[in-house]
C-alpha cells in the first residue's frame, strides 16, 4: 500500500497549473492571479468630497458658530460625476455632492447639517479645518503602488478594487472547471421512486458541491452504467470541456463489476492505487488526452470514502491547477474529548464534531464508509496516524476542516 502523503505528492507532481490568460472582471470571481497587479492611478483619482456639503476656504468660516453664523453666497452646485472644473473665490461657496470634484482653491467642505441648506446663500454654524469632509487624491493609493500579488485568489475586495483601478480585465488562472461522473447500476436519481436493490446517487451531487466549494465551476454528468465502454465515453466526451475529471465508484479490487478500472486501465496513463487510508483505501489517478493533459480522479463508491479522498486529495490538486499551495489546507490541533481508535498502518479519517468554544473535538458514532448521515454531522475530519490504534481522550489530534 502507497502512504498518503506519497500518494498525494504524486498527484501534485504530476499537474500542470492551468495556462494563465487575460481574464475580464466579469468572469474573474475565484480566479487566481497570474501576476502582481499595481494602479497606474491614483485612488482616489481627483480631490473630492466625502460629504454633502459645501466647498470653502476654511479661512472664511473659522468663526463660524451658532452664536455668529457665516453666511457666504453659493456660486455653483457640483454633483457626482459632473466633470466641469470649477474654482472658488473667497469669500464664497459651491454646493458640492458626495464624490464630486472638489473645486480648484476649496480646502474643505463643510457637511450639510452644520448650514441652513440655503441655494442662492448658506448660514454656517460650525467651522470646518482645512481638509475637513475632503479625500485628497491618492489618499489610497499612489500611482505604481502593489495592490493585489500574484497568487492571491479574487474575492470581493481584490475585485472591487481592480475595478476601482480601472482594470477591465486581469492576467490569471481560471476557475478549473470539474467534471463530475457516479457510475453504477445501482444508481437512481434523487426524487424518483424508491427501487428495492438501488440506491439514490448522492455522489454526484456531493462531489459537485465539494468541486463548487474548491473553487471549480462545474458540470454534474448523468450517471453511468457498469460498462467500461460506456465509461470510456462518458469519460471522453467530459474531458472535452473539463480542466478536471472526477468519477466515483468502479474502482475496488478489481472485480468484473469494477468498470471505471477495467475502462481506464487499457489507457494505460491511470494508475489504480492502494492507499493506506480508511475511507478511501481503492483510488486512481492519471492524465487524460494529449497536453495539456485532463488530469482524472476515480474516487471509491462510498460516499464517505468519496468525499474524504475528495478532501485529501483533489482539493489540494484544484489549488494546484491554479498555481496555488495547498498550505490552506493543512490540518490544525485540536484535543479529543473522548477516545478513537483506527486500524495499524492505515491512516484514519474519523468524522468528528469540532466544538470551538472548548477546542476539543468528540468522534462520532457510525465511522462506517456508507454512512454519510453521520458525514452531515460532522464538522472535521480527525487525523489518526498509521501506526497509531487507540487513542485515549484528552490527547492532542489534528484535524481537517470540511466544508
Ligand atoms: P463501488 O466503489 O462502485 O464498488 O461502490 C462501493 C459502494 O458505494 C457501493 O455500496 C455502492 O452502491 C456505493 N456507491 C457507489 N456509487 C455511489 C453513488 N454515486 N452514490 C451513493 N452510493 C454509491
Ligand atoms: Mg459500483
């Protein structure tokens, strides 16, 4: 049997990071970036105001108060967007909106609720310091200025501030796109009757889920039967219009049932696996196609098998297939609240319920392969080494998030 970390180094080594392309910012949620990426502009871009209000001279309202207003003739009226440059004498004042262009010789704005809200003149009450109520040009970056490093995934924030940078379009690697495959004759869709000898397909539609999760866009395929030619051509047809394949079931021992195997090993580039893990101890992995290669998993039939070979091992190749570590992934410490015990020489993966007030996490009962009920219960994955059996409660473990 291979060690999982073996295993999991293979498949790393294997991949290839997805081409870097320009990529427009309508598509680029997920995306990771190829190359640093800095403003050729100030941010913000022109001197503006931050409140409704009025631009001044701050020296003409510094002895305003509620006991001796100032009341200075309004000029202008500036609004958002309009780009007309304007300036201001002394002694006067120009209506100005949130955003809009600060006028040329205003050193402050004096907000709204400090006047009367007068049109033609406006009664100040309150002075306003110099700069008061005004983003100056560049307050938030300078033009040349890092804003975003290569590698860093696009979220929210790292999009909002491409945009506000005017980048329409960045260089990076895409979302992988996943293909998803259950096979088995044992397989019927969720929703329709309930057969005697079937079951419901839960794997495609938690593998999906799991690859969404990842940071995959991805297409669920119709389940397919036990017939290696079927597989093939299952297979053949996903790879078409994936970055990433992943079947599930058809991979054990190598019975005459077993049809992902017996499909894919006439290919001779996937490799069939024993790994010392419990779940997921049947696993393959190869290349698929001329390059740039569809790398392909074929995870075991049980869906909790499915989804922890899924967390251990192509959750870290979809980080790969974008240039990224799977550092994020590694397992932090916790302490058991009650004891767990593993097969020797295979590494455990027993679902637990992390409580993160206590910092403790209790295993749950039911560890068997088929029992995703408890799979939905658990919130981590609790590490048992190999060459460990038992472990007594009160002992430091590592754990794995799931999602
Ligand atoms: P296999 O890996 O094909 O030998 O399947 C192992 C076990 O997982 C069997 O009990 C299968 O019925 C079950 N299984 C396989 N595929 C799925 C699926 N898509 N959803 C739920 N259970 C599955
Ligand atoms: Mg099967």
């Amino acid at each position: 049997m291979q060690s999982v970390d073996s295993y999991r180094d293979e498949i790393i080594g294997a991949l290839t990071p997805l081409a870097a392309a320009e990529i427009s910012l309508t598509d680029a949620d997920g995306a990771v970036l190829a190359a640093d990426v800095t403003t050729a502009w100030p941010l913000p871009g022109f001197d503006n105001s931050a409140m409704d209000g009025y631009a001044v001279m701050a020296a003409d309202v510094q002895t305003a108060s509620e006991d001796n207003p100032v009341t200075l003739p309004v000029t202008a009226e500036v609004a958002a967007g309009d780009t007309t440059g304007r300036a201001l004498a002394s002694g006067r004042t120009i209506k100005i909106m949130t955003g809009a262009l600060l006028p040329a010789d205003a050193d402050a704005v004096v907000p709204v609720e400090w006047t009367d809200g007068g049109s033609d003149t406006v009664t100040i009450t309150r002075p306003a310091e110099k700069g008061h109520a005004v983003r100056r040009t560049g307050d938030d970056a300078m033009p040349g200025d890092l804003l975003l490093t290569a590698g860093t995934r696009l979220g929210p924030a790292q999009i909002g501030v491409l945009a506000a940078a005017g980048h329409g379009s960045v260089l990076a690697h895409r979302r992988p796109r996943a293909a998803v495959i259950s096979t088995g004759n044992e397989l019927s869709e969720p929703g329709s009757p309930l057969v005697p000898g079937l079951i419901w397909d839960s794997n495609s539609y938690m593998l999906a889920s799991a690859a969404r999760a990842a940071g995959c866009d991805v297409i669920r395929h119709a389940v397919v039967r036990d017939d290696p030619a079927a597989v093939l051509a299952a297979i053949e047809l996903a790879a078409a219009t994936a970055d990433l394949l992943i079947t599930s079931g058809g991979v054990s021992m190598g019975g005459e049932h077993d049809a992902v195997k017996a499909a894919l090993s006439i290919l001779g580039t996937v490799a069939f696996r024993k790994v010392a893990m419990q779940p997921g101890m049947p696993q393959g992995f190869g290349l698929l196609g001329s390059p740039p290669h569809t790398p392909i998993f074929t995870l075991p039939g049980n869906p909790v098998s499915a989804l922890v070979s899924f967390r251990v091992f192509v959750e870290p190749a979809v980080r790969a297939l974008q240039n990224l570590s799977a550092e994020r992934l590694a397992p932090r410490r916790s302490k058991l609240a009650a004891p767990a015990s593993s097969p020797a020489g295979r590494r455990s993966f027993l679902r637990g319920v992390f409580d993160p007030r206590a910092g403790t996490v209790t295993p749950l009962t039911g560890q068997g392969s088929h029992q995703i009920a408890s799979m939905a219960r658990a919130n981590v994955l609790i590490i048992v080494p190999e060459e460990v059996t038992a472990l007594k409660a009160g002992v430091e473990v590592d754990i794995l998030d799931i999602p």
